[in-house]
C-alpha cells in the first residue's frame, strides 16, 4: 500500500506541474511580438505625425478644417507652416491663411507651362513642427524629386515634421475601381491604402448630399457653369450618398482595426462590445456549410463582420476531412469571412481565446451530433463556462445533411489514427521487457518490476501514438499481473493491495503515457509552426534582395520547389495587361497549350484553377492567381510531383508565398513604371534642349543666308567689297551649318561604336595649326597663343579625329569667352603622356556642372546661346578613342583648362 501512494503522489504531482505549465505557455506574452511592438513605438517616435482629413468628394470642407486645425495650432505657440495649399479662391477658405507662414513654391517648366509645385527641400531645410500638404494624391510635375506628393508627405514625416493633409476616399488606391463604377468617372490620382492605414489621426469632414448640392449651386465649390455640369455628373445625389456612405465605413473599419491594436497592445482580454463581430467556429465535417451559410445571414442582418476559425488539433486530419475542410474555407471565403487557424487541444480554448483576440461579441458553433451520456456535449458546456462576456450561439443541423452524412453510425466512433504495425510494435515491447524481467523476480519483488514496465511504457510515446500508448499500459498491467501477482501464470489476485496496484500501474501508466504523447504532438506542432516560419522567412529573405522581376521569379520557383516538393510554373502580365503566352524562363515545367488556357482563366478570373479544384480539374497542376490592387500581376501553377493534393497547412502556407511572391512582382512592375516615367520624363527633357539648340543653331545661319542671299540678287550692293562681304557671311552661315551636321553625324557614329582611328606618324604642332586654320573667323576676335613644346616626339594619331577634338575645345572657348582675350594652346610631354591644354579667361564652369559638362546636349546654366551641347562630348569620344582622357578644371582667377592627355607610344620618334 506504501509504494502504491507514492506512485499516486508522483502521478497527481506530475499532473500539477504539467497544468501549471501549461498556463504559464498561455499567459506568457510572445517574445517576437513584443519586440515588434518596441521597434515600431521607437520608430513613431521619431516620426513625424500625419493627419489627413478625410472626406467623401471636393467641396465638404477639408481644406477650411485643415486650415481651422492649423490657426489653433498656431495660436498656441506650434511653428505652423503653409507647404501647398489650394483655395480654389473661395473667399472663407482663403481668409483663414491669415498670419500663418508660406513657404514658397518652386516652379517647374513643362513642355512650355509654368507648375508650382511645393518647395520639399525648402521645407525640410526650414524644419517646421508641423506642415500644411493639401492634395495628398497629386501628381508632381515630371522632373520633381517624387511622382506623387504622398512621396514628399513620407519624406517630411521621416525628417521629423507632422503633416496635416487631405484626402477623398476615390483617391484611395482600393476604392478607385469602385468609385469609378458608381460614378463613371476614371481615378487616375490615388494613394496607397497603407498611407492612410498608417496615418496617427484621420478627420472625417462630413456633409449631407443635399447640403453638397446647394453649396455647388451657390458657386461655392465650382463656378457656376462647372457647377452645373458637376450636378448633372459626378455630383448627383445618389452618388454622393454611396461616396459617403463609403467614407464612413472606412473609417469605421479603420476605428476598429485601432481598437483591436490597443485591446491586444493593453493585453485587454475582457469583451468590449463597441461592435458587432461574430466567430464562427467550424469543422472539417458537412455540417459546417450549413453554420457557414447561416453566419452569413446573420452577419448580414446585424451588419457585422464575422471571422470563421478552425482549430488544429494533434488529431490527424484525413484526406476525406481536408477536403470537405477545404470546401468549408473556400465557401467562407466566397461569402466574405476572415478565415483564421488556430492550434490548440481545447476547441473550446481556442474559441474563446480568437474571441477575446478579435473582440467578437458572439461565438457561433454547430450542435455536435456526437452526445454525452449526461446530455449536452461538452464542448458546449465549455464556451457556456469560460464564454464571461461573449454570447453563444448553437445552430442546429438540417435533418436532411444529417441523413446524407457518409457513414452514419461508423462515424461516432473514434477514429484509429495508429496504423496496425504500430499497436503490435507496443505489445511486443511490453510484453518483451515483462518476458526479460523473469528471471529477475526471484532476486527483487514484484512491485519493483512494475516500475521496470512502467519505465517501458513510458518511453513509448517517443515514436508511438496515443492508441498504441494505452494499449501498451494494459498489457504491461496484463503482463505483470499474469506472470509476477502472486498466483503467477493465472490472473486472479488474492490481495486487495495487489489489485490496488494494479488499477494505480494502469492509471499511472495510461495517464503518464497519454501526456507524454500529448507532449510529443505538441511540440511536433511547434515544429511544424517553426517551419512554416522559417520557410516564409526565407522566401521573403530572398524577394527582399531581388532587384528584378527575374530575380523574384527565380526565388519564388526555388522556394516553392524545396518547401513543397513541387514543380513551379510562373506566368506574368505583360505591359498590355495580358498575361504572357509563355511562361518564364525560371519555371521548373513547361506547360502545354491545355495548361496555358487554365493559367490565363486564373489569371482574368483571380481565382484558383486546375487540378484539385472545381474548375477546370482536367489540368495537371494548380494554379493560383497573383493579384495587385487593380489587376493581376501573374499566375503561379503548382505541380506536386507525387500528384498529391497539398494539406490545409501546406495550401495556407502556399497561399501566404504567393500573397508575399505578388508583392514582390508588383513592387519590381512600380520600379519599372517609376524607371520608365524617368526615362520619358529625361527623353521629354533631352528632345526639348536638342529642340531648342537645333532650331537656334538652324535658324540663325539660315537667317543670314536668306537675308545676305537676298540683298546680293537684288542687286543693292554694287561694290566688289560689299558683295565679298556678304559671301563671306555666306559662307561663315553655311560653315555653321556643316559644323551642326558634322557634329550629328560624329555623335551618331560614337554613340554605334563605329569610330576606329586610323592612325599614322602625327606632328602635334600640325594639327595645333590646322585646328587654328580651320577657326580663322571664330578666333578672329581673340588672341590666340601658342606654346609647343620644342622635342616634341611624332605620335600615331588619327590626325582627322584629333583635329575636329581640337577644334571643338578651340570653338567652345571662342563663344564663351569675352571677344578680346587669350585663348592658349600648350603641348607638351609629362610623366610618359602627351598633355594638350586649352586655356581661357572666361567666366568659368559652375562647379555643380563641371561633372556634367561632357554630357550629351548639356549646357551650362546661363551659358551663352549658341552651340547644341555636342562639340564637348564629341570631342571626349574621340580622345577616348585614342585611349586617351579629356578632363576640365576651372583656374584661378577665372577661366577654364581642358586637358588632354594621350599616352606616349612605344614608338614614337624625335622631331
């Protein structure tokens, strides 16, 4: 009897610590969140705060109540500043900007228009507590630091500085669509949602339609003709009236999305019912399409949001289950429910922790159809005991389902999850360590031996299920009543303490062997959750380093091959919107023509395709659609390469790859159309300065040919000396003209790579001289100088190129240098280099362009007028041609050099 309480003891003690344990793992906060919570408090702090003011269209207001905001900020003592604000000279709004800074905008030219735009350096520079940005969804003109002014608004809140700002809700990016149905008006101007989600404060300027409408006829908001014409379009009343009914449920999402962050933050567990949200607790059974569809008319009477949440057990879900599961979720999804997984042995726990979690206010179940003896289930008196605050709604079942519920009766009981090989491996051990222990009882009692089975039975839950478990406990009970209980060989027990023993080594070795087991599914759920984090951290490791929609496609075709064992298939838009023909290069298969016509029905519909699903399951993969904001971005088919469907952890793991793999695509496709609009916007930039300096380099020369031709046909000038004269103005024009020409067609040859020097022995001192004979007129009004160095060797040149380089330094000194002074030429040998210097005494280059200067069609700002921006770069090339540099300095105290520099051959020879 005394070793009998001991062994109890250590059983109830056991039991005790393994419960305190596991409300220690329960009430313990996670360690990842908090440290997120820390790094993101940091960071709001050193931010600046936004506030938008948020309104349902133009004219309810927001710039009046931004500028009201900012006076009583003003007032009291805050360094308010004006960065943009539009009035639309409305008389009332336009009066509130009295006292309060401006800072200046900045004007920007574009394509011959004058833009202002706000001065975002300025304001930084300035450092302000708190900037007025109207218009958050702008477009800033093309050569601006940012594309949108949500951009500058960024950089201002990253530099410190709060920002009041407004916005309408057809401006955000995920209701843009929506506003252009209702409206039939195209959003081209829109803010991406996580702006507004991040914003420290949103205002919400509401107005009655009807009040809108009489404010428009009083010219309040448009002048009257617009007026009129907004009215008849945008402006009716029934579209008002869903832009703001569409405004306010944003910003009651977002009010609730704040209350959930602060209830979770404060660690708040009590229900706070401020809404309506329902958690519907669901199975992988038929039975739960029916709760499914009964939520959704619930949710949709009482206007609430409603999550469906499924929870995970150590339980083995069967093929049948996960996809009778996967209708279940996919049902939810269509009718509009979060879905959420949860991992826990108590249903119940679950419920109600996702709950307390989500801040739901009702708790809906099925009616089990397994019953106690005593009554009602169990999972039920549970929700009803641990529910506080939280209500509890049990559904029954259509009698017809349960009639059609495959199985019947075979369904109530448990299910076998251990195969067969694994019960007879329990009962071979056992009764082998009873077998070994023989000949132990005649040297130690038998209640030692008990101890010895015990320790077996113990260790089987390292590699064995919860079944095999216990049955491994009755036959060690069995066993060690058969061959060690006194009568031995028989099972009859003359003692009472014997068979107390025995019922304790059965309790005992039950109860120790089905935690411990327990223990084991845990922790291999654990590790199945580890995996999946990991796995999603590597994936996002990976797209985070891509630069390249390549590079993204390439990691996501690895990462989905190691973690699924799958062959990938990735197909993406093309800049038409269509999605590729052909799928990338990266894919791990090749789909045919069938496959290509599932992927692109994914790819119009957004919807999942292919095999294993209802639609379209002729194919032999899956195929999932990658969805951006507006329109899909591609579709990526998996191919199981044992041709098994995915479990339900595997498809919402696989789920959550391709959400973080489309992020990645449409991240690298705004890189492009950010590349592309900079491209254009430089091209724009580059056909206006060629523009502009062809048609002067044009029109000047062409002027004085018509005007000398003119007056030589008309005969008005008789004189030899007059008519010389104007020849020569002729013949300066059209020497102009073939420089312009020449100066295309160099640049033309550098830019295809078709220049190849022909070089032969060259004197220095010739081709200075021919360089000078060739700008006799040009440097007519100058002093040219000329300083050679007297030993100096002959070197193989491409006299022709050298010359026109030459001639291009010689020619931009003549006409931006002031008529009247020197220009000097030096050559010279210095460290193992022919050095050729052209030098000045003009104004010089300002030092923000010296690195500048050799670009193509680049002229310095207030550079004289005339020249293309050609002759410096084609004279660069050329050089370079040679193997040669072409460099510029400014010198003191004015004036510009540009060197040459020319490496010495091998063979070169004294004069």
């Amino acid at each position: 009897m005394d070793d009998g309480s001991v062994v109890s003891k250590r059983f109830y003690r056991m039991s005790f610590v393994y419960f305190a344990m596991s409300l220690e793992d329960q009430n313990r906060p996670d360690p990842e969140t908090l440290l997120q919570l820390l790094k993101k408090e940091e960071e709001k702090e050193k931010r600046g705060k936004l506030k938008i003011f948020f309104g349902m269209c133009a004219g309810v207001g927001k710039t009046y109540d931004m500028l009201k905001d900012a006076q009583g900020a003003f007032s009291k003592g805050i360094d308010v500043v004006i960065g943009y604000v539009e009035t639309h000279k409305r008389a009332e709004t336009e009066a509130l900007l009295t006292g309060l800074p401006v800072v200046p905008r900045t004007t920007v030219e574009y394509r011959g228009t004058i833009l202002e735009e706000m001065d975002l350096d300025a304001i930084i520079s300035r450092k302000p507590q708190l900037v007025l940005v109207d218009e958050l969804a702008h477009t800033n003109a093309p050569s601006s630091r940012h594309t949108k002014r949500y951009q500058d608004v960024q950089e201002l809140l990253s530099s410190g500085i709060d920002v009041f700002t407004t916005l309408n809700v057809q401006h955000l990016e995920s209701r843009a669509e929506t506003v252009a149905q209702i409206t039939g008006s195209i959003v081209r101007e829109t803010v991406p949602d996580s702006i507004f989600e991040s914003a420290d404060e949103v205002e919400v300027i509401d107005i009655a339609p009807d009040e809108l409408l009489k404010r428009l006829a009083e010219g309040k908001v448009y002048n009257p003709e617009r007026s009129r014409h907004a009215i008849d379009n945008f402006f009716r009343k029934g579209n008002l009236t869903a832009l703001r009914e569409m405004s306010l449920r944003i910003t009651a999402e977002r009010v609730d999305q704040q209350l959930r962050e602060y209830r979770h933050s404060q660690r708040i567990t009590e229900t706070w019912k401020s809404g309506i949200r329902l958690v519907v607790g669901i199975s992988a059974e038929p039975h739960a399409i029916s709760l499914i569809r009964w939520a959704r008319r619930v949710s949709y009477t009482m206007d609430a949001s409603w999550a469906v949440v499924f929870v995970e057990t150590s339980s083995k879900t069967t093929a049948q289950e996960a996809e009778q599961l996967s209708k279940n979720f996919k049902l939810a999804k269509e009718l509009g429910a979060e879905i959420i997984t949860t991992s826990d042995e108590s249903i119940s726990d679950a419920l109600i922790r996702t709950a307390l979690e989500q801040n739901a206010t009702q708790i809906l179940v099925g009616r089990p159809r397994q019953r106690r003896v005593f009554g009602s289930s169990r999972l039920i008196k549970d929700l009803l005991r641990k529910s506080k605050d939280i209500d509890i709604y049990v559904v029954g079942h259509e009698e017809e389902e349960e009639q059609n519920v495959p199985g019947g009766l075979l369904n109530r009981i448990p299910r076998i999850q251990s195969g067969f090989p694994q019960y007879l491996l329990a009962a071979v051990i056992i009764l082998g360590v009873s077998l070994a222990c023989l000949p132990l009882a005649r040297v130690i009692d038998y209640r030692t031996i008990s101890y010895i089975i015990l320790f077996a039975v113990s260790l089987l839950p390292l590699r064995l299920g919860r079944g095999p478990v216990l049955l491994g406990a009755a036959c060690g009970a069995l066993a060690w009543n058969f061959l060690f209980i006194i009568p031995v060989y028989t099972f009859s027990i003359r003692h009472v303490e014997d068979l107390l023993m025995l019922l304790v080594f059965f309790i005992v070795a039950t109860v120790s062997g089905t935690l411990s087991a327990r223990v084991r599914e845990r922790a291999e759920a654990v590790r199945q959750r580890e995996m999946r984090a990991s796995a999603l951290f590597a994936l996002t490791k990976d797209l985070s380093s891509a630069h390249s929609q390549d590079e993204v496609v390439k990691a996501a075709v690895l990462n989905i091959k190691k973690f699924f064992n799958a062959d990938v298939s990735v197909f993406l838009g093309d800049a038409d919107g269509d999605m590729s023909k052909v799928a990338h290069g990266a894919s791990s298969y090749a789909p045919d023509e069938k496959e290509s016509s599932v992927a692109a029905w994914t790819y119009w519909n957004e919807k999942k395709a292919g095999k294993f699903t209802e639609t379209l399951p002729f194919a032999h993969a899956t195929y999932y659609s990658m969805s951006g904001p507006r329109y899909p971005v591609g579709v990526i088919g998996v191919r199981t390469q044992k041709d098994e469907k995915l479990s339900i952890d595997q498809e919402t793991l696989l789920e959550n790859f391709i959400a973080q793999i489309s992020s990645a695509v449409e991240r690298e496709l705004l890189n492009d159309v950010t590349k592309k609009s900079i491209v254009v916007a430089e091209s724009e930039r580059l056909y206006k300065t060629l523009f502009n300096s062809i048609s002067h380099e044009l029109r000047t020369p062409i002027a004085t040919i018509m005007g000398a031709s003119e007056n030589l046909a008309a005969g008005a000038y008789q004189q030899r000396a007059m008519q010389q004269e104007l020849s020569s103005e002729i013949h300066v024009a059209a020497e102009r003209l073939n420089r312009l020409i020449a100066n295309l067609l160099d640049m033309t040859r550098l830019e295809s790579g078709m220049i190849k020097p022909k070089q032969d022995w060259c004197d220095i001192r010739d081709i200075v001289n021919a360089t000078l004979k060739n700008l006799e007129h040009e440097t007519a009004g100058h002093l040219m100088a000329v300083h050679c160095q007297e030993d100096l060797p002959l070197m193989k040149l491409d006299f022709g190129l050298m010359e026109q380089a030459l001639t291009n330094l010689v020619y931009n000194a003549t006409i931006h240098t002031p008529s009247g002074t020197e220009i000097a030429i030096h050559a010279r040998t210095l460290n193992n280099q022919c050095v050729i210097t052209v030098d000045d005494n003009g104004p010089g280059i300002p030092p923000d362009d010296v690195k500048k200067i050799f670009d193509k069609f680049y002229r310095a700002e207030g550079a004289i007028a005339g020249g293309t921006g050609l002759g410096l770069p084609i004279a660069k090339g050329f050089i370079e041609a040679h193997r040669g540099t072409l460099s510029v300095r400014n010198v003191l105290p004015h004036g510009t050099e540009f060197i040459i520099a020319i490496p010495l051959e091998t063979e070169t020879a004294a004069l």
